[in-house]
C-alpha cells in the first residue's frame, strides 16, 4: 500500500469512529420518555390531598445503601408532591405506611421522628409480604389544605 491509500483509509476510520460517537452520544442525551402511570401522584377531593403510595427508591440510589436511606428517599417524594400542590408535611393528617419486614419498624420510626413533630398524624402502619419494585417501603399521605 502507498502512502495515499494508508491515509485515505486512515481518514474513512476516523470519519467512521466520529459518527459512531456523534450518534452515540445523541442516543445517551436523550430522556428516555416518561411512562404514563395508571394513577395520580396526588388527587385533591374537595379539601384534602390523597398522595399516592411513594417508594424509597430514586435513580441515582439503586442499590439502596440502607434501610434508613430508604425511608428518606420515599419521605422526600411525599415530601416534593406535598410541595407541588402548595403544602407541606405539616398539612399530613394520615399516613399509611407498608413495610416488609417487621424488624425495621423502629428505624422507620426513628426517621419519621426527624420529618413529623407532636401533634403527629393519625398513622397505620402494616407489614406485607411484598412491595412493587422491590421496595422495603412504601407511604402514602392525607393532607389537609390550610
């Protein structure tokens, strides 16, 4: 081969490995769309806001590093859709929380001592066999609008 095929060809591999990353690095911008759920974050029924049930788990924590980080993360998702509709954990009236294993009551209750104060809202807590996606936890709100 001479000199001007080895740099032709040279020149088609870069070009090549330049669309190659153009293309790839547009596919990984992306967002990948939203799934449609077949329910609302939060539903307001004349005065109070139901939140649905919100799980620990968040994108950037997939491997949940504990239990306690858990409950924080589904705390902050009830926490952030309580903000959207213009209240705050304060306006919790009742809170439903599911729980897989019975053992971890009293750190759930250690975190939930940290985001709710006295007078603290009507509560139910059950322990279930199972949750969705894995969880450990999963709480769901009423709120009362000021």
């Amino acid at each position: 081969m001479d000199f001007k095929q080895t740099t032709m060809i040279k020149i088609r591999n870069l070009l090549l490995l330049l669309t190659l990353i153009l293309f790839s690095s547009q596919t990984f911008a992306q967002q990948p769309a939203k799934a449609k759920k077949p329910f609302s974050d939060a539903v307001h029924a004349g005065g109070p806001l139901f939140v649905s049930g919100q799980l620990g788990l968040n994108s950037l924590v997939q491997g949940r590093d504990s239990f306690r980080d858990e409950v924080r993360i589904a705390l902050g998702n009830v926490e952030r859709i309580l903000h959207e509709n213009g209240l705050s954990l304060k306006n919790v009236v009742n809170v439903t929380v599911y729980l897989k294993k019975p053992k971890q009551f009293d750190v759930f209750n250690e975190v939930y001592m940290q985001q709710f104060s006295d007078p603290f809202p009507a509560r139910t807590c059950v322990i279930v066999k199972d949750l969705v996606q894995h969880a450990n936890i999963e709480i769901s709100v009423v709120a009362s609008s000021p």
